[in-house]
C-alpha cells in the first residue's frame, strides 16, 4: 500500500508538490495533519483502502514542507494562505469539478479555509479540529517550535519527545516545519456561516478540542466522534468507516 506511485503538480508559486492516489469513482481529496503525511495520515493506517473499496478516488497529497513534496527553506514560501492555495491548485491540475473533500488536524483547518476561498466540493470532512483550532490560535504553534527549536533535547516518553519523534519518522525537515507554522491564521468565526456545503465534524472521543461548537457553527453540518484521542483517533479503522458513512449519505453514529 506505501508504494502508490508519487505524482507531482506545481503550487501557483511554481513550488513542486506530490500526490498519491488509490481508488476509481467520485474524487475525494485529503489532506493531512502537522508533521504527518499522506502516507502514514492515510495509507499506513488503512483509511484510503477503506474508503477506495466505496468507490471513492481517493487523493492525498503531501502538504508543502511535508512528505513528498518540497521543502523550500526561504520563509518567503510560506505565506498564511499557501496552504489553500496549493489545495486549490490540485483541484485545478486534476480538473475535479465533481469532488469531496476532506482533512485532519492542519488539514481539517485547511480544508475550512478552502470552503471559504472558492472550493465548491458536494462534501466536506473536517477532522480533528475544534473552533478553538479554527478561530482561537493563539499560542497554538508555541508546543511545536519548542519542539522544532530544541530536537534532541527532550526526556523520553514525554509529548515532546513523542512529537519529535513523528516527525522524524516521517522524514519531516524542521527548518520548512518551522515556516509552516507561518501559515496558522485565525478564521472569524462569523464567517463559518457562509460555509454551505453539508460537512462533518469528526473528532476523538478523547480529543480536547471543541468539536461541537465548530459544528454549531457550520450550517449543515453533522458532529460525530469516533474512538481515541488526537493521535490515535487516526490510527483506528472507525475513522475511515465514519468518513465513508458520511460521504456514501449514510447516517454516521
């Protein structure tokens, strides 16, 4: 499953990012959490199988700084709404008009940020994320720079450590991570009522973060959990079946 062919397409600043894919049928495009990437968000842990035999083509590309794709080390690469655009920028290489959409943690954010940049996908999953991640940020990249600042540093077995190894894991460059921190931006919350298309908030049970009021604020919207807490709600299957669920007009539990 980890040797899906990379693709490649070009960011609107000419930057080159990778994309995998798996499945044939209605687009869906997903996107990845801070210091992951499509493999191990959606690959290692099952989700795109799962969500390839409901007949979905399933897309995920790697975030810039992340995974495959590049990692420019000039902060002039990362303007706060880079990210949105590179989503975009898929959409428009892969000429998906007919599509949903979907993402968790960064990814989720993001994927409420293109909602309100233009992407008119007939779905959408916002996973992992709460309002307080969406419209409250302050200080929310302070645990990651101390980690990305002091590598090495830390007492084994704490979340630091725990932190730093992920990224390590996943071949992550702490230079780029650090400028991707540049592009967490706030967004009003009063402007979650311009999002019209039907999404599902999807959170762990154990996750801190306030899924249901960033449910409440989405019209159409549906609010479910599923088991864990925010690093492991992703590795366990429930993930992936409440995502096809909903996608497939399915009521999710």
């Amino acid at each position: 499953m980890n040797a899906l062919v990379v693709q490649t397409y070009l960011g609107r600043d000419g930057t080159e990012l990778a994309y995998r894919e798996m499945g044939q049928g209605r687009p869906l495009l997903l996107l990845h959490g801070y210091f992951s990437s499509a493999v191990t968000n959606w690959i290692h842990f099952g989700h795109a199988v799962t969500l390839a035999a409901r007949g979905h083509r399933v897309i995920m590309p790697d975030l810039r700084g992340h995974g495959s794709s590049a990692k420019p080390r000039d902060p002039a690469a990362y303007p706060p709404d880079v990210l949105i655009e590179d989503g975009l920028a898929l959409i428009e290489a892969l000429d998906l008009t007919e599509y949903d959409l979907g993402g968790y943690s960064l990814g989720g954010r993001t994927v409420v940020q293109m909602l309100l940049h233009g992407a008119r996908p007939g779905r959408a999953i916002v996973a992992g994320v709460g309002m307080l991640d969406i419209a409250d940020l302050a200080g929310s990249g302070t645990f990651f720079r101390r980690v990305l600042t002091n590598l090495g540093t830390f007492e084994r077995g704490t979340l630091e450590w725990k932190a730093e190894a992920f990224m390590k894991s996943g071949g992550g460059d702490p230079v780029a991570l650090l400028h991707v921190l540049q592009t967490f931006v706030n967004t009003p919350r009063e402007d979650l009522a311009r999002i019209s298309v039907p999404t599902l908030v999807l959170i762990g049970r154990e996750d801190d973060r306030s899924g249901e009021a960033l449910a409440a604020a989405i019209p159409n919207s549906q609010y479910r959990v599923v088991p864990g807490d925010h690093m492991t709600a992703v590795t366990k299957p429930d993930l992936g079946l409440a995502m096809a669920d909903f996608l497939d007009g399915i009521a999710v539990q």
